[in-house]
C-alpha cells in the first residue's frame, strides 16, 4: 500500500492534470472522495479511498515514466504562452500522456529536456543534492581567455548573484567565435548566459547535452525517446556522486546549418 497524499497530487499522478487544475476542479466540485463532494485541495486520500471526477472512478495511476527530448530552439517549455509562441508541447507526439519538465531551458536554448509523467520523480531528479552535472555546448562571439574561464571553478557573483562552480573549457577559437564546453551543477535561471555575458561572450548557440546520467547522443532534433524503464529502476536506486565532474564523453550533436543571424 502507497503512503497518503494530497488529493491534487492524486489527480496528477492519475495523468487527469496539473496539481493546479485539480485545485481548480475541486473548487468547480467536480471531484468526489468516497461519494462527498471535496470543497477544498487540503485532503488526503489512500490506495483505500474512491476518487470521482465528473462522477467517473479515477484511473489507475499509470508507473514514473521518464523521456528524452531534444528541443529546437524557439520553443517555449511552457504549457499556454499569451503571446502565440509554440512551445514544447505542441510538438510532442499526441499519442503521449500528461507529462512535466525536469528543469527548464530559455526559449533559444536547444538540446537534452527531460520529461517525465510523475512530478515527484521530476523533483527528485532537479534536487542539487543529486549533484548531478548539466553538460552544454555554448558558441559564443569574441576572443576566449582560457584563464578567465578557469577562474569560474571558485564561483562568481554577478549583480548580486551567486553561481557555484562551473567548469569552463575552450574547444576551438574560429576568427571572432569560438565553441566552449560548460558543465556545472546548480542550473540557475539563464546561467550560462548571464555569466558568458560577465565575461563579455555573448552566447549564439546554446545546446544541452547531458542531464546527469542522461545524454542528447544521436537524438534528433525535434525527437522523442522514452528511457527503458528497466534503466529508470536501476537508476532510481542509484547513489548520486558527491562531486560535480565530466561524464564520460558522448558523440557531439549533429551541428546544424543555420542562417546567420
């Protein structure tokens, strides 16, 4: 038998909405707990309870399910955006259950983004205690100091701002651009950007390409895989290490053709 919890919590879990919208439905008195009307989101229910919605049984709560995506830039990962933009969501296939993201990328920012059916598995794999390393690939404009960038191993303050450590390395300085490899464990909002900036390097391209253990590889652009979930147990059981590092090297995504901008 699962622990108790939260009825939203109940209602996401069973793939029906968001904690939010079920907060909602509660309010609307759509659902029911045992044949009572529920008028509040502050309940608990158990294996044991009936949970009604629209005077229909939930559906049973589908198993943590965990997908790789490799997001174009352009897309918004949000569900609704008032000004029209795509977002993650209108390109995923229609056939796919509800699912969050675990963790976020800006809207030209491209490459790995986890999705996942279970909120509380999303949560668990963005907790900073995992340690686990985010691994990017960054074009930026200007001529690269390769001690500036070591220096961002001892962290850095912008504007108030804290960034832990970040491991910085050049690749190859084209003329006025060059290619860096980032890693780095806390994944603040926008922080590669805001701290290349600092540096005077204005990121061009931003491509994630490892999420702890997880890599973007050969995925296409715009692809979908979901993880075996065979490897997601192995994984869920898994200790994550102490110290951020680089993952064992992968094949670099396909650098696409773009026009310049």
């Amino acid at each position: 038998m699962s622990e108790p919890e939260r009825i939203a919590k109940r209602l996401a879990r069973a793939g029906l909405c968001s904690r939010r919208d079920a907060e909602r439905w509660i309010a609307a008195g759509r659902v029911k707990v045992d044949g009572k009307v529920l008028e509040t989101p502050a309940f608990v229910v158990t294996d044991r309870s009936r949970v009604e919605v629209d005077g229909k049984p939930l559906p049973d709560a589908d198993r943590p399910r965990l997908w790789r995506y490799h997001k174009p830039p352009e897309e918004l990962v949000t569900a609704r955006d008032p000004q029209g933009r795509r977002t993650i969501f209108d390109s995923l296939p229609r056939n796919m259950p509800r699912v969050v993201t675990v963790g976020r990328l800006d809207f030209m920012s491209e490459g790995l983004l986890l999705l996942t059916n279970d909120g509380g598995l999303a949560r668990r794999l963005e907790l900073p205690a995992n340690g686990w390393t985010r691994r990017y690939r960054a074009r930026v404009h200007g001529a690269v100091d390769p001690a500036r960038l070591a220096e961002l191993a001892r962290g850095i303050t912008i504007e108030g701002v804290r960034y832990g450590a970040i491991d910085a390395r050049l690749d190859r300085q084209q003329r006025s651009n060059a290619w860096l490899d980032i890693a780095l464990t806390e994944g603040k909002n926008r922080e590669v950007r805001r701290v290349l900036a600092h540096l005077d390097l204005p990121v061009v391209r931003l491509i994630r390409v490892a999420f702890g253990p997880f890599h973007l590889g050969e995925l296409e652009r715009g692809a979908i895989d979901e993880i075996p979930s065979q490897a997601l147990d192995n994984l869920l059981g898994l200790k994550a290490p102490r110290k951020a590092g680089w993952a064992k090297p992968q094949p670099r995504p396909r650098q696409h053709k773009h026009p310049r901008r």
